[in-house]
C-alpha cells in the first residue's frame, strides 16, 4: 500500500483472511440475524428513494413540464441519474442550486434567479416546484417565494408554477409522488369545474409506477373498451420516446387543458391507493362524477376487477377482445403453473406493487415467503395479511414493515427462498443467497428495457409468468444430468 508519493503506508489495523473468513460465515448465521433484527437507529441498504424522486418522476408526466429541484445541485443530479439510468432517457430538469449562503440567508434569490433563467431558456409550459433537505431545513417558504417572484414578473401569468415540500428525510418517493400530484392537480383545475358539464371521459391515477409498458397497457384496456381516458401523470411519452434524430425536451406526458378539464371527468379510478393517497382524498372531494380506488391490475384477478370497474362507471360490456385475452393469461399460467408451483418467494417493494406481488404468487400456486416493505403501514400490513389468507399458499407468509435489504439478507441466508422479486438492488442478496432476481419495480439500472415490457393487465401477467417460469427452466436445465430435459426422446 503506498500513497502518491511512493512512501510505504503502514495500515492502522490488518484484518487476517482467517478473519475475514469468519465474520463472512457469522453473517449467515441465527446469531448474526437476531443481532441484525435489533438494529433501531441504522438503516442499510434501504429499498426505497426519497420524497423529491416521486415528485420529479410525476412533474415529468404533464405536457411541456419542467422539473425544478429548489436545493442543492447534488440533489437534483441524484433524481435525474435514477431517472437516466432506469429509463435509459434523458430527464431534463433544473436546479436553483443552493449552496452556503442559501444555507444561511434563505434561498429566495436562487429560487427567483432560477426561475428566471429556466423560463427564458427552456420555454416550459409548466413549472412544478419541488424542495430538497437544505431549503426544507432551514424553512424556507415556497408559497412567499414563488408569490414574490410572480409579484416581479419573473414567472408569466400563464405558465403554471405548482409546488411541494418534499423533505428527503422522511417518507419516501411514493408520499412525494402524492404530494406533488395533488399540488399539479390543484393548480391546472383551478377554476375549471363547471356544474353540470361532464367530460365523458374516465381519469385514470396510476400512483407512482416506473414501467412506460403499464401506461400503454392501461390506453389499450380503455380503447378497448372504446371509452376515452385521461391518465393524470402518463409517463410513457416522456421516458419512452422514439429515437428518430431530432430531441425534443417535452415529449409526451398529459397534456394540460385535458389535465385542467378532469374536474369535469365521468369518472376517477386510482390505482395507486398507496401512492396517490392524499391525491385520492381530495379529488374524491372536488371532482365530479364517480370515483373509485382499485388494487394495482397484477395478476388475473385484480385486472378482473379493473375491467368490472371500467364496465359499471362507464355502463359499456366487457370487450370480447379482453375476454379472449383473460382466457389466454389463464392458458399461459396453467401450461406453465408446475415450474412455479410450491416455489418460496422473497419479495420487496412500494406498497401498491408488493401487494399486487402477493396476489399474482397466490394464483401461481407460489408461497410468498418473505415480505417486506420499507416504508409500510399497519393498514399496508392488514392487506397483506389478509390476502394471505385467502389462500392455502399464503400460510407460510411473513410479513416484516419497516426492514431493510439487510434484513432481508438474513432472512434469505438463514430461512431459504426460491427466488427474489423486486428492483435492481437486490442483485447483491440474491447473489449470496445463490437466487435469481427477478427485477419488477424501480429502479432497475442493470438490465435493459424491462420499463417496456407491461406486468399490469392479462398481458402483463402473461409477461411475468413466462419471465419466472423460463428462468427456472433454464436453471434446471442447466443443472439436471438429464441432458434431454424436457424433450422428446
């Protein structure tokens, strides 16, 4: 070991690979887990993002929006690269780039400054605020802040400037999500509702869901249905966009007098019940028409209900060409049910997803083994408990809110699963516990296109069934000494 200037640099302590050793094995052990599950002030390897991430992802999602991240450079940087690296597009958004002395005389001039230079360059039609640590530390105040700067002229009359507080150290990116979701809808219905007047049209919350395929599945579903929809925050325009030489700073995401006119929608389903929850409460309560919250479509019979649902609020029949679909789903997962069949699952994620995890396994026959959510409830653990018994494969189920990957490892190294779901950074537990992983959720930054491939509706469950399924036939495969396995002879 030596330092720059070539001089020997003796290590303060030396660790011997006897050591090493050791420790690596004591990890793995029931000793080391109910020391782990002890842990009260440390988080390690947390499965979730912070509140500003949900509320970049969202202010995307509407037409000619401009991200802007009122905090630090770093802040913002870390939210588009999540972005970038999961979508693999790009995620252009500002920052006001707060440093020392917004740290200590408040961040107003940065806010004002950035403003300023983001309008006249980049020509939004909407600017969706949103705050880092630093401004939410030391208090600064959105609502004078962006009153001020309207009163100076900084922001045209018509360019929407919607914001919340997102402090990264609480919640997660589902609650800033919500947060910024409610304010965007606040700001563009303004004003708009009319008595008497209805859109015909049904709006759609789809709650915090990174996969573009989804969005494309939900159009298809309601053009099926020849029902018009408005999906509030549609994503899959702007992290999905054609690549055919020219770059377009705005492309997709809803557009803004169609997002002002939902007020005055026939209709609103959410489903996202746990990442739109604040946003719900208060359309349920200014929106016209009727308003329904429904289970993410995972698995068949959750999109059952999303199909029954659409059929009562709109009155039109179930499409023939969604039946037939239904019929095919069931088709795939009976042909391929043995190959899932008994398997023990561990899996983690956002409330809405892990509970559409726990339904789908439950169909397959599977056993969700380990569950765990990071930033849960007791209403959250309720549902999944309660769905758990509905089913003779849900009786082994453990449910543990509140836990971290590294939880999550112990449990794998000491009680052992079958295989893992959930994002990317589940690589390294699944790699010691000899699991595949199998990436549903976000991010996932290690592979490519998987945000494409739809896992709501029948074709989505008809994606993950062929995804599992395939996956532990190429381990047997692999693996068994029959080298005609499953072939005729």
């Amino acid at each position: 070991m030596a330092n720059n200037l070539g001089l020997a640099v003796k290590p303060v302590t030396t660790t011997s690979p006897e050591e090493i050793e050791r420790v690596a094995n004591w990890i793995n052990t029931e000793e080391y887990k109910e020391l782990n599950f002890k842990r009260e002030a440390l988080v390690v390897m947390p499965p979730h993002a912070c509140q500003p991430l949900g509320a970049e992802l969202v202010a995307h999602a509407f037409e000619g929006s401009l991200p802007f991240v009122h905090g630090s450079q770093g802040c913002a940087s870390y939210y588009r690269s999540t972005l970038n690296r999961h979508f693999r597009e790009p995620a252009p958004a500002v920052s006001d780039a707060m440093t020392e002395d917004g740290a200590v005389f408040g961040g107003q001039n940065n806010l004002h400054e950035g403003l300023e230079n983001a309008i006249a360059l980049y020509k939004p039609k909407m600017v969706p605020i949103f705050t880092s640590c630093m401004p939410e530390i030391i208090g600064d105040d959105l609502t004078a802040f962006i009153k001020n700067a309207r009163s100076k002229g900084l922001v045209p009359d018509d360019i929407p400037t919607p914001y919340a507080n997102t402090p990264s150290f609480n919640g997660s990116h589902i609650h800033g999500y919500d947060v910024m979701l409610l304010s965007i809808l606040q700001t563009l219905t303004d004003g708009k509702k009319v008595d008497g007047r209805c859109t015909g049209k049904v709006n759609l919350i789809p709650g915090f869901d990174a996969n573009t395929g989804n969005f494309r599945e939900y159009k298809r579903i309601f053009a099926e249905f020849g029902v018009p929809c408005t999906i509030l925050g549609d994503i899959s325009d702007v992290f999905d966009s054609p690549l055919d030489g020219t770059y377009r700073i705005y492309p997709g995401g809803t557009p803004l007098v169609e997002a002002g006119d939902s007020v005055n929608g026939k209709a609103t389903i959410n489903l996202g019940p746990y990442s739109a929850t604040k946003t719900f409460a208060w359309v349920k309560d200014n929106y016209a028409g009727k308003h329904q919250a429904l289970a993410m479509p995972l698995g068949v019979a959750r999109t059952d209900a999303l199909l029954l649902a659409i059929s009562e609020l709109t009155g039109k029949p179930v499409p023939d060409s969604l039946k037939a679909e239904r019929g095919r789903a069931v088709d795939a997962m009976t042909d391929a049910h043995q190959y899932m069949h008994g398997k023990k699952f561990a899996l983690y994620g956002d409330p809405d997803q892990l509970i559409g995890y726990v339904a789908f396994l439950l169909e397959m026959g599977a056993i969700p083994y380990h569950i765990l959510c990071s930033k849960g409830s007791k209403k959250v653990q309720k549902e999944i408990q309660e769905l758990l018994d509905t089913s003779m494969y849900g009786k082994q189920g453990k449910i543990y809110m509140g836990k971290d990957l590294w939880h999550l490892r112990s449990l794998l190294m000491t009680d052992p699963v079958d295989a893992l779901i959930g994002d990317t950074h589940g690589k390294f537990i699944a790699r010691d516990a000899q699991i595949p992983l199998f990436r549903f959720g976000f991010p996932i930054m290690d592979r490519v296109n998987l945000h494409r491939s739809p896992i709501i509706g029948y074709q989505g469950a008809i994606n993950m069934v062929t995804t599992i399924c395939n996956t532990f036939i190429d381990i047997t495969d692999n693996t068994c000494e029959d080298r005609f396995f499953e072939m005729m002879r």
